[in-house]
C-alpha cells in the first residue's frame, strides 16, 4: 500500500512538473514581453469602453432621430387638416415659442376665450409644422421625415434602406424645386393661404417675376427639371431630324467598318498560315501584364513576341499559348532548322515538352496540340464577364408571370345572369313571435322550469329563441323537452341547443311559418363576397341572424356532403360550383367532375376549354363511367405525386408559396416547373360508386383525401346513403368538414356529423355544416337549372384553351388505361427515338426527364413514354417509382430501333 502511494505520488509529481523545454520556453517569453504590457492593457480599457458608449451614443442618436420623423409626421399631416385653428391660436399668442410658457396662464384662467389648439401633437406639433410648412417651404417638407428616417435607420441598425447621400441631397433640391414650382402656380389660383408651398416658395416666385417675369420663371423652372432628369437618369432628348441625320452617319460608318473588315481579310489571307486556334475578338477589359509576369516568363524559357502590340485595355487575337495562367505548366520548346510549314514532332517527351520546326521564329509562335478541353480554354472562360441573371432581375425586365395572359380577355360571369328569388329582407312577424315565445316558456312552466329572459333571432327560415333559465335548473331537464316543445307549437324541426357556445344561453331553433327563400344572386352581391382574398370561397347561403356565410374550401380542405333525396343536395353542389366560377380564373381552377347520374352536372359540359380536366383521349369531360372514374382517380394521385416532387424540387411546403416563388420567376421552366392551378374534384353520388367499385374506388379517394391538401387538390363527395358501408372510418377521418342535409333518421345524423341534428332539419336547403366541434346552420343559397345554364353559356362563349386541362395518363395493370396502349411506329412522335436514346442512357424511365432534356411539355413527354411503354423499351408505370429501363445499352437499343424501322 506504501509503495503504491509513493508511486502515485511519483507519478503526480511527473505529470505536473514542467519539463525543461516548457521553462525554457516560460523564460524566453518573459524576456520577450514587455515590462510595460499591463500598463498599455489599462491605456486600452478606456479606450475600448469609449468606442463601446460611442457605438450606443450613435444607436440613441438613430433612434431619436426615427422618432422625430413620426412625430414631425404626425403634426405634418394633422397641421393640414388643422393649419387655421393652429395658426389663429399661434397669431393670438404673438406668433412666436412662447407660446408654450402660456400653458399655466391657460389653466389659471379657463375663462379667458381663446383660440385652442387641435394640432394632434398638441402646442410643439402647430409650433413645428407651422415654421417648416407655412413659414419655410410647404408641402415640401414632408421630404424631411424621410430624411430624418433614413438617417436613424442607418445609425440604429448599421443598415441603409437608401444611399444616405444620395437621399439627403436629392432630397433637398426637391424640396426647394417643389417649393418654388408651388409658389409659381400659387398665382394662378385663389387667395389661399401658403401652406402648399410656404413663404420660401411664395416670396422667391415674387422675386423673380419681379426681375424676369413669369414666362421667364417658367423657363427656369422647365430647364431646371430637365436638368435634373438628365442629371438623374440620363434623358435622352431626341429629334426626328437629328435622329435620320444619325442614321444616315451610322450607315456610313458600317459602310467604312465594312471595307476595312475586307481590306484585312485580305492581308490575314497573306499571312502564314498557322494551325492554331484563336481567341475571339472582344472588346473586354483585361489587365496588363506586369514585370513580374514577363521576368517569369523570359526566366521560364517561355519567349514573348507580342512586345508592339496594342495597350492591354483591348482585348485582340492573340494564340492560346500566349495567355499564361498563374499555375499553368509551362511547356517548353526547341527552334530547329528553318521550314516553310509547321510540323508537329509524332513523338511527345516524357518531361511534357514537345518539339517543333518553323520557318520564321519571330512571326510565329509555337503550337500546342488542340485539345478539346484544355487549361487555356478554361482560362479564356474564366476571364469572359459573364453576368448572372437573377429573377429579380427577369422580374425587372418581364415583370411577374400572369398565367391569365393566355385568356387576357376573359371576363367574369356577370350577376344578370342571377335570378331573385323572394325580396332578400326578413319580415317579422310581430304577432307570431309573441305567440311562439308565450308557448315556449308555458310548455317549461308546465314541468316547474322557469327563465329569467328570452330573445329572438329571425333568419330566412328559422327563428332562434335563446333562453336563460334561473338557478339551479339543470340543463338536461330542458334538453329532454324537445318533443314536448314541438307538440305545444305545432311545428316541424325543432332542435335545442343545450347551451349555446360561447354564449350561456339555451338556443330553441323554430322554423318560420312563413319562409324566405335564399337567391344566389343576394349572396354573391355582397361586399363580403366580393372583396373576399379566399383561395377557393364558396358562398353557402346564409346562417340564422341572416348573415351571408362563405367558407374557404383550400382550408377545409375536403367536404362531405350527405342529405337524403329532394332536400336540396345537388343544388348545393350548383351553389359551390357557381361560387367559384363567379371568382376564379380558368387559369386558376380545374374541375374534375363524376356525374354518376349522367343528368346532374351535365350543364357545366360547355365550360370544357375553360375549367375542366379530364383524362387525354377521352371524348366527355364529365365523367359517367365507372371504370373511367377508377381510372381518374388514380390519375389524380399520379397529379398529387408529380406535384410534390416539384414542390420538392422547389424547395416549398405548399402550392401557395409554390405558385408564388413560379410567379416571381424563381423556378425554371425548362426544369419541369409550371404554374399548378387548383383541382376540385366533385362526386354527386358516391355511394353508386361505392356499390359498384367499392375498395378500387375508395383507396385513391382515401390517398386523395390523406395527401392531396398540400397540393391544391380538393374534393367534395355528396352522397344521400350516409351509413358506414359508404362513409368508410378512413374517408370519414380525413374529411373534417361535413354538409349535412335533412336525414331521415338519428343514425344518418350521427354518421355525418358525429352528432344528432340533422334528422331535425325542416328540408328544402336547410342544412348544418360541422367545420370541428361547432354547428352551424346555414339556409342554402338557391340557384336554379336556366341560371346554371346561361352561366355555362357566357362562360362557353368566350376563347377558351385549344382543350380541357389534361390529367397524367394512367394505365391499369389489365392494359387499360387512359390512353391507346396499341404502338404504331409510322404515328410515333418525331422524338420517339431521341426520347428512347435519353431513356437508356440515364438508365431512367421518367417523364421529368423526358420533360427536362427535351425541353418538352408534360402531355407529349406522357405520350411519348407511353409509346416507349407499347414499344417495349420502357417497363409499366409503378407509382412514384421511375419505370424499369429494359435495355442495357445504346447499341441493343440501336438493333432495336433498325428493327422497327425494317417493319
């Protein structure tokens, strides 16, 4: 244990003693150091602390200086609404500062009537904005706040949102320039007071009429504004006969730059010839060369010929292997024997030198072999001054990319188009509200419930009585009354509210004896509609208190719509529709449209060129078929795929930001990029799909349903079978926003809405929409078959696209698909080939790249990937996955290819 602790202690002293090299090195810094080293750190602090209280001296100055521009901005703008009572209270107090010592008199003495100041910042704000505006120099001096911002904004965050320079100095000759133009055409007005252009202005224009007359300060003022226009932006003032005069001297100078060009053709043509490649002319500035470089070279062995040449500010023709790069291998050369040629030596050194013959050494230069991709090409390359182009700068140039300029011209359906259905007001029925409110609160006397106040809230169908019951009366006890409250009123539908959200009252809904109808047109007529910024507004009717509701569809994001027959179920579907033809562009909006019915939504077949998709080579854009819808579906889920590559390739999360990014030209086009409009997918009748297709249906419905938000893909599903064999769990959970019609029964209710309600509705548009925990009732706006039709006809009417949007095609695994999977080589695209040699040599059967490298549509790439596909080149489609390639190489492909071509 001793030994164990003295050999510890060995140890320890062995770590920590410092070796003989560490003290020696300890000793030798010491002596190097200054013995005055503390003293010159003390000298430092201070005058680091007093660079640290400047810096903060400097932010307090530029924050001071950023509030006085919103002060004197504030007593500016007020002082023009203000200038006579500030002046008046100004005038009475002398005119002068002294003012403000009057404050105490003011107040000792509130009887003394005088003037009262309305400047916004109170005494200092008629004060300052009466000296800049009306004693200095009007209107003008509004340029001082934005001289005063600049200026604390530079000193605050070290950051300038305009050259501070540049702004202090054009901004005052501004403010002289308008002040003087003011005070000029100040003469040609009314007596007004000198507010717009102060006494500054004023009183200079009176000097100078008074020596040069108005038309000569009209002259001045002219040629002080195009001086500073010229000054400013270089005007350039042209004159027609001045211009064919430049014409004419421009024609004649080509004509010399001409003969000059032929007349040196001519002696280049007597010239040795040498095998060398040059450097194009261009006129770019490139450095001279220094001393140094020509000691280099001369030490190197390398020879410059070029010693009387022009000055190095212009670019000439020179041979590749007089420009030298810094790190570039110099490669040497021996001058034989003259010789009238150049003759390249076969044989090439080991050292990398190569030998030639020439004929003149002083004329000519040696030769380097030509070589695709050499060091001095590069060189030239690097020393081009190529400037890259930004999308701001493209956006400067073009502006942002409108995808309305293909229909420029298209115009909105107008709202003469809408019928009015009833006169849009609420009547009130004085005496049946008084009758409905002394049976309700009866009947809950009847069962000893009593309520401390009742009110009424009348819509278009039903009236909302809202009651507060007193103390100690239990919620569920009223709740419980339903039935008993319908029989004492004799009505249909009532449905209680049990409490209210956010309100603590108890809601008792009664249809009204007499109901309004809800037109279409009184809905989409209103300002709320009409300057609404939704992505997608539909405007659904209106809600009890007779407000207009509108919901954003991309926020729902999907709608499920159930009701039983007749009760007005596909005339909310005309209401969506109608709602967003009124707001949306074609560009902006696609429709898929499954009309299992075949009756429904053929109205809207007109608007084909306009706002519907479909598959390519199918003839109804409407779909009726069920295999045709299967295959739809599907083709919307290859749609969503392809778009979230391309918002992945874009570096976005959604098509909003997507579109936005594409608008200001920061996605590249020919990389696939394409403005993505909206898709709606609509299904009248779902449950005839689900009956006849069942799980081939619901999958992609369900992938849709899941997935599609991002990309601006939305659906809305109506069905009038809302049991759980058609509303699966996996559709129901991805579709938070519910439209529920009157159902026939508490279980329809339930499976719609998760809640009873529905079974309580009064039919003929009266409906409940769940967007989450709450309930609202809504009054379907009503819009009729002629107003849907004369809509599809003025829309029909107009230019529309060459088609209707085309969705990707999809081929199912029997080979039936969307489009002609039959190959015939003589209707094959003119790409066919070129497409087939990309294809193997990436070894990646996509359409992207088709679309990339051959700079081509998306339709014709899915076309030509189609007959790759019937040709046998390329493997069939798999999803997001790119199609299996079934040729190896470029040459099997080639024997293919001379295949087809012999048949």
């Amino acid at each position: 244990m001793k030994d164990n602790c003295e050999t510890f202690m060995s140890n320890k002293g062995n770590t920590f003693r410092p070796s003989s090299a560490n003290t020696s090195f300890k000793r030798s810094t010491k002596k190097e150091t200054p013995k005055n080293k503390k003293v010159e750190d003390k000298e430092e602090a201070p005058a680091r602390d007093l660079s640290e209280m400047q810096q903060k001296l400097v932010k307090i100055l530029g924050a001071f200086l950023i509030l006085c521009a919103v002060l004197l901005g504030i007593a500016f703008v007020s002082y023009l609404f203000t200038w006579s009572e500030d002046q008046s209270y100004i005038a009475t107090n002398n005119g002068g500062w002294g003012v403000v010592m009057n404050t105490a008199e003011e107040i000792d003495n509130p009887d003394i009537e005088l003037p009262v100041v309305q400047n916004r910042l109170g005494k200092y704000g008629a004060l300052f904005a009466n000296q800049f505006i009306y004693n200095w120099f009007g209107v003008a001096s509004f340029l001082f706040i934005l001289v005063f911002f600049v200026i604390g904004y530079k000193l605050l965050y070290k950051k300038s949102i305009l050259p501070v320079y540049r702004t202090i100095i054009y901004s005052f000759i501004a403010i002289v320039f308008i002040s003087v133009t003011l005070g000029f055409l100040h003469s040609f007005f009314a007596k007004v007071p000198h507010i717009l252009e102060g006494k500054f202005g004023f009183w200079t224009n009176k000097l100078l009429e008074a020596q040069i007359g108005t038309v000569g300060v009209a002259g001045i003022l002219i040629f002080a504004y195009l001086t500073t226009l010229i000054l400013v932006y270089n005007l350039d003032l042209k004159f027609s006969i001045f211009d064919s005069r430049k014409n004419s001297e421009e024609d004649e100078d080509e004509l010399n730059v001409e003969e000059e060009d032929s007349y040196s053709n001519t002696i280049r043509s007597s010239e040795p010839i040498v095998s060398e490649p040059l450097i194009n002319r261009r006129e770019t500035y490139t450095p001279a060369p220094s001393l140094n470089d020509k000691f280099q070279s001369h030490r190197n062995g390398d020879i410059r010929l070029n010693e009387d040449l022009p000055p190095p500010h212009k670019e000439i023709v020179l041979p590749i292997s007089e420009i030298k790069p810094e790190n570039k291998v110099v490669i040497p050369f021996e001058i034989e024997e003259p010789a009238r040629e150049v003759k390249e030596e076969p044989e090439v050194a080991s050292d990398n030198s190569i030998s030639f013959t020439v004929d003149d050494p002083i004329e000519l230069d040696p030769v380097i072999e030509d070589t695709p991709e050499t060091d001095h090409e590069l060189e030239v390359e690097s020393l081009k001054e190529e400037k890259i182009i930004t999308a701001n700068d493209l956006v400067a140039q073009f502006g942002q990319y409108d995808p309305k300029l293909d229909l420029a011209g298209y115009q909105h359906p107008t709202l003469d188009l809408l019928r009015d259905y009833g006169t849009g007001k609420i009547t009130i029925n004085q005496q049946e509200l008084e009758v409905n409110k002394n049976k309700i609160v009866d009947t809950l006397r009847n069962y000893n419930i009593e309520i401390e106040h009742i009110k009424a809230t009348i819509g278009p169908t039903v009236t909302l009585y809202e009651i507060i019951p007193k103390p100690g009366v239990r919620i569920s006890k009223i709740k419980n009354l339903e039935d008993d409250i319908a029989l004492s009123l004799a009505a249909l539908g009532i449905r209680i509210i049990a409490p209210m959200p956010g309100k603590g009252t108890i809601g008792i809904e009664v249809p009204n004896s007499n109901p309004e109808m809800v037109s279409m047109k009184s809905v989409i007529a209103t300002e709320k509609f009409q300057k609404t910024d939704m992505d997608l507004p539909i405007a659904l009717g209106k809600t009890i208190s007779n407000e207009v509701y509108i919901a954003d569809l991309a926020k729902m994001p999907h709608l499920l719509v159930a009701g039983a027959t007749g009760q007005g179920k596909s005339v909310g579907i005309n209401a969506i529709l109608t709602s967003l033809l009124y707001k949306k562009h074609p560009a902006e909006l696609k429709f898929v449209l499954v009309d299992p019915k075949k009756v429904e939504l053929s109205l809207f077949k007109k608007i084909e060129r306009h706002f519907l998709a479909k598959l390519p080579g199918e003839e109804d854009a409407i779909i009726t078929d069920t295999k045709k819808v299967i295959n739809t579906l599907n083709s919307l889920c290859i749609e969503m795929d392809q778009r979230y590559d391309l918002l992945k390739n874009g570096q976005v999360r959604n098509l909003k930001e997507y579109n936005a990014k594409f608008v200001n030209r920061r996605l590249n086009p020919e990389e696939g990029h394409r403005f993505l409009p909206f898709i709606v997918l609509i299904v009248d009748e779902f449950a005839d799909l689900m009956m006849t297709a069942g799980k081939e249906v619901e999958t992609p419905i369900a992938r849709l349903a899941q997935l599609a938000r991002a990309v601006g893909i939305h659906l809305v599903i109506a069905t009038q079978r809302p049991s759980v064999n058609i509303i699966t769990g996996t559709i129901k959970a991805n579709f938070p926003a519910r439209l529920a019609f009157r159902v026939l029964s508490k279980v329809d209710s339930r499976t719609i809405l998760d809640s009873g309600g529905a079974d309580q509705l009064i039919g003929r548009g009266d409906m409940l929409l769940s967007t989450g925990s709450d309930l609202i009732r809504i009054q379907c706006a009503f819009v009729d078959t002629p107003e849907v039709e004369m809509i599809s006809d003025f829309i029909g009417g107009q230019r529309g696209y060459p088609s209707a949007f085309m969705l990707p095609e999809y081929v199912d695994e029997s080979g039936d698909g969307s489009g002609s999977t039959d190959f015939d080589f003589s209707d094959r695209d003119q790409l066919f080939e070129e497409a087939a040699r990309l294809i193997v040599m990436h070894q990646q059967g996509s359409t992207s790249l088709i679309q990339r490298k051959l700079k081509l549509g998306y339709n014709r790439a899915g076309r030509i990937i189609d007959q790759l596909e019937s040709a046998g080149i390329v493997g069939p489609f798999e999803g997001s996955k790119a199609r299996e390639v079934l040729y190896p190489d470029e040459y099997s492909l080639e024997q293919f290819l001379e295949t087809l071509r012999k048949d």
